[in-house]
C-alpha cells in the first residue's frame, strides 16, 4: 500500500551538543501560569488546576529565523515561555516521577492573536484560532536536562528590539513543571516527543512587522526572530 499523496514530514527540533533531532509529537500549552500575567489579563490567579489547550505540531518554527506577520490580526503578541521536552511519557504520572521524563528544555514563543483570543473569551468559544495558526511556537534547540540546569532564580526574558518586554523567573510560576505534567498527565496520556509550553510571565504585549525578538532562559539556547 502507499499514501494517497505524501505526508507530512516529521517536526523536529535540534538538540544542544548533539547531531540528533527530537521528533516533535504535540504542543500542550499552559495558560496563565504566572500571577502578574493573569492579572493583567484580568484573570484570577487563585485557581486549584492548570488551564490546558495546544497547537498543531506544525506551528513550531525551528529555531527562530523570519516569521512572516500572520494574517487574520492587526494585534500579534508575544508569550516568552519555558518549554519542556519529554522523552517518555504514560497516565497519571506523579510529581515525583515526573522530572524522569523529561528529555530536555527549550525556550520557545506563544505567539497569540490577542484580538481574536479576545472575541473567543467574549463568546465562550475554543481558542484554536487565537493560538493554533501556522508559525505560532517560534522555539530555540533544546538544551537536554541536567540536574543544575534550570532553578527557581533561573531569569527567562523577552526583548524586542533590545528593549525588555518581559522579565521573570522561573520560580514565579504557579505550577511548577513537575505539577504540570502530574495534572496533564491525568487528562492525556503523554508520549514521547511532546512538549509543553509552561506559560508566560507578565509584559505580553504587540509586535509588528520588522521587530526582532529576542528571548533568553538562563542555561538554555536563546532564541531569535524577526517578524516580516
Ligand atoms: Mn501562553
């Protein structure tokens, strides 16, 4: 038997060190994990689980590069993210397991059509269309883990055109990474190859055509675009 025509080629990301590629399986997202970000998004912070969606793994943008703006908005923003690898997965994975999964980091962009993902909040519909357009996770190599890679203090910021955006650690985030795949792990069961963007600290705001974007997590690859 063969394909009706051929599919689609495997996303992959580069891996830091190493000629391999990860295999790119699906993108879970974290929404409002950081509590100045959901404040200034006019949301509570004081909610008991993680508030989950995805993109289609073909949004990813290996490694940054030019994006063109995408159409559909006239208010693309910028969500600076720690991104997670894992090299294994299953159901219902406790907290204390959970650090065994993983392959590695990364440091990737939630890119959001804020207009449309407004428009979607006011009408109680899904937010695909805001989040899950073509070239919406702009993401670095991934730095494989390590046991002193990332901490608590470990800085994660965006610029853009060299002046800062955004700036936060990673230990202002609500869920830790540990508790993010204990809580994901109850809704999906989680594979090799798929990765979670871990939400964005507060400072989201508009970039247009010709801005370059800069975004840095302490120990890992930066990560660069330029919007066209
Ligand atoms: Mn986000």
């Amino acid at each position: 038997m063969s394909y009706t025509f051929d599919p689609a080629p495997v996303v992959t990301l580069p891996v830091v060190g190493s000629d391999l590629l990860f295999p790119v399986r699906r993108i879970f997202c974290v929404g409002r994990n950081y509590a100045e970000h959901t404040k200034e998004m006019g949301g509570d912070p004081d909610t008991e689980t993680p508030m989950f969606f995805m993109k289609p793994a073909e949004s990813l943008v290996a490694a940054g590069g030019s994006i063109p703006y995408p159409g559909a908005t006239t208010d693309l923003h910028h969500e600076v993210e720690l991104v997670v690898a894992l090299r294994s997965g299953g159901s219902n994975i406790s907290p204390e397991q959970a650090g065994g999964h993983i392959f590695g980091y990364a440091t990737g962009v939630d890119l959001t059509r804020r207009d449309l993902q407004k428009i979607c909040k006011d009408k109680r519909h899904p937010w695909d269309v805001a989040k899950g357009f073509e070239n919406s996770a702009p993401c670095s190599s991934i730095t494989p883990q390590t046991s002193d890679l990332l901490s608590g203090t470990s800085s994660i910021s965006l610029r853009v055109n060299n002046e800062v955006r955004q700036q936060a650690t990673l230990g202002d985030m609500i869920w830790s990474v540990e508790h993010i795949i204990y809580h994901l792990s109850r809704l999906f069961e989680l594979r090799s190859g798929d990765i979670i963007m871990t939400g964005t600290p507060a400072g989201v705001g508009a970039i247009k055509s010709g801005d370059d974007v800069t975004c840095s997590i302490e120990g890992l690859s930066d990560l660069k675009f330029q919007l066209t």
